[in-house]
C-alpha cells in the first residue's frame, strides 16, 4: 500500500478503458437493451421467468461477478487506521448514513411526485422514489479509490473509510432503506428486502475476503496481478445487467423518452449538494485537502451496482426503481469527473481557509 498517491494531469488516463467510458457503454446497453427486447421478447420472458425465491438467478450471477471483485479491494484490517482520520471519518459518516439518503428521498418527493408527476406514469411514481432512495443509501465502494486517486487523495483514510463504509453497510442498508421506503408510503418487502442483502453486501463480502486472503498468501505482486486481470469483469457484468434489464424497460422508455432526463435532475442535484457539503464541512473543521477531497466524493457517489441488485430483487426488472437506479450508473463517470476537477481547481482556495 502506497504511502501517497502522486498527482495525475490527465484523470481519465488513470481509469481503465471500461470505466472511461462507462457513459457511452451505458447508452449503447440502452439502444441494444431495447432493440433485442423488442425483437425477441419471448427469449427475455423466459430469463425473467428463471426465479427462486423472487431472485432472477442469471443476473444474480452477474452480480456476484460485479460485486465481488471491487470488494477484493478492500482491507478490513485497515479498519484501525480510523482513528488516524478522525474529524474526515466523522464528516464522511454524517454525509453518507444521515444526509445522502434522507436529501435523496426528499428529492425524490419533490420531483418525481410533485414537479415531475404529471410527466411521469402514475404507476410507477413510488418506484422511482424508491429507487432513488436504494441508489443514495449504499455508499461508493470500488470507483471511489479511482475518483481518491484522480484528486491525490490521502490513500490511508480512503482505504480505512470504504472499509467502515462496508462494515456499516452490512447492517444499516437495510434499515435506512426500509424507514425511507415507509416514510414515502412505500410497502417494504421485509423478506426480500433482507434477502438482497445478505446476497448482494454479506455473502459477497465475506467470499471477496476468503478470495483475498487466498491471493495475498501468494504475495502482493500476484494479488495485484490477479486484480489487474479481472478489473473489466465488473464492468462487463454491469452492462450485461443493463442490456438486460432495458430489454424489459424498452417499451416504458419508448412511451416516455424523457423518463430519464427527469430522474437524472435528481440524483445530480444529490451529487452536488452532498459533495460541496462534506468538502465544506472538512474546511471547517481544518482537515488537510488529501482527506477533503475523497471525503466529498465518497459522500457523493454510490455504490450503483448494489443499487441496481437490489431495486431489481424488490420491484422486478420492469419497475421504475430499476430504471431509476440505471440513471444513476449512466451519469456516474461525467459528473463525479466534473466533481474531481472543481476540488483540484480550488485546492488554494480550500487551504487558504485552514491556514
């Protein structure tokens, strides 16, 4: 683990080819998604129909594969090192557990059922509420170590962080996803709800630390070789899930083309407010820029692929909470992107305040 990371010029040089551009692949899943569900709708019928217990086993498979390699990354052990970022931690925590889902679900009544709810089928109203919510109460995992990187981001308190931000997850995801979903007249499914995450945050978790345990035995270079080879597969099981779950959506999005962009104002209001509010918070309370900046966008960006699993395991691949939570992967990489480079651009600014 490296002490420090060094300054990059060009952030997008430091992502993978897949993440790079994750926007495009997420438009093209949407083109092809529609275009294979309307050609072939009965080849979809029957994937959907391929359920146990109300969870559609090929994409539980895609989603252990996407799951389970970002959480190699973390390292438990890093967990003492809290103490260590103190003041960050505690400004990371009060943005993600307490403001990100509640903002979100205010958002989420705000427009979808009041400025947006004559531009949106009625029917799918709460679906789109809930899937906000799922999307804002499950904190960024594995993407965040890339956006810590681009903004040379103490490496020491994002590691320490994302593993909290796991452990806490375990059990809070489901609770603050539950009393969110109640307070905006949302039946729960308890039973689904806790089966989402046991397979989707406890199950994984627990297999990705086996697995890295396992490697790490081998040594640091083969563990990071190992890593280097299945990056793409996260990825790859994403856009899967999302050819799949357009080729469900398509005749929602072909009657409503502007679903979309409605949602996107939302989720984009969420990324801003959340982000300025922690970067300022940490300003604040005199914390160093290497911690600020990953602070803020830790308390920004989700954990998406989660949000996708679960809105797929409670509502179907039909509801508006999938879509909703798709919305959320289309505009991740432009404008946590954007996010990067006003807290580089203003890092005089920022430390011209705690001096």
């Amino acid at each position: 683990m490296t002490a420090q990371y060094e300054s990059v010029s060009d952030p997008k040089a430091d992502m993978s080819f897949f993440e790079r551009y994750l926007t495009a692949w997420v438009a093209i899943c949407i083109v092809v998604g529609i275009l294979l569900g309307q050609g072939m709708p009965n080849i979809f019928k029957a994937i959907g129909a391929m359920e146990i217990a109300k969870v559609n086993l090929p994409v539980g498979l895609l989603i252990w594969v996407m799951i389970i390699p970002m959480l190699l990354k973390i390292d438990f052990s890093a967990l003492h090192q809290v103490k260590e970022h103190v003041k960050g931690i505690g400004v990371t925590l009060l943005i993600n557990w307490l403001v990100k889902p509640f903002s979100m679900a205010f958002l989420g009544w705000l427009f979808i059922r009041v400025f947006f709810a004559s531009l949106l089928p009625a029917e799918q109203i709460d679906s789109y509420i809930a899937g906000l919510i799922l999307l804002a109460a499950a904190p960024c995992t594995a993407m965040v170590f890339v956006w810590s990187r681009l903004t040379s981001g103490d490496p020491y308190f994002t590691l320490s962080q994302v593993a909290l931000n796991d452990l806490i997850m375990v059990f809070a995801f489901a609770p603050i996803v539950a009393l969110l979903l109640g307070v905006s007249s949302i039946t729960v499914p308890w039973d689904t709800l806790f089966t989402s995450v046991v397979l989707y945050i406890v199950i994984p978790v627990i297999i990705a630390q086996i697995i890295r345990k396992a490697l790490l035995i081998k040594g640091q270079a083969y563990f990071d070789a190992v890593m280097h080879r299945i990056q793409p597969w996260s990825i790859s099981a994403l856009l899967l899930t999302l050819v799949l779950l357009f080729a469900f959506q398509g005749d929602a999005i072909i009657s409503q083309p502007m679903v979309i962009a409605l949602l996107a104002i939302p989720i984009l209001i969420q990324v801003f407010f959340n982000s300025a509010l922690a970067y300022w918070l940490n300003r604040k309370i005199g914390e160093k820029h290497a911690v600020a900046c990953p602070s803020a966008l830790i308390g920004a960006s989700n954990f998406f692929e989660l949000a996708v699993a679960a809105a797929i395991s409670l509502f179907g691949f039909h509801s508006g909470a999938a879509l909703a939570t798709v919305v959320g992967v289309l505009i991740e990489v432009p404008v946590m992107l954007l996010v990067v480079k006003i807290v580089n651009q203003s890092k005089s600014w920022y430390e011209a305040g705690i001096r």
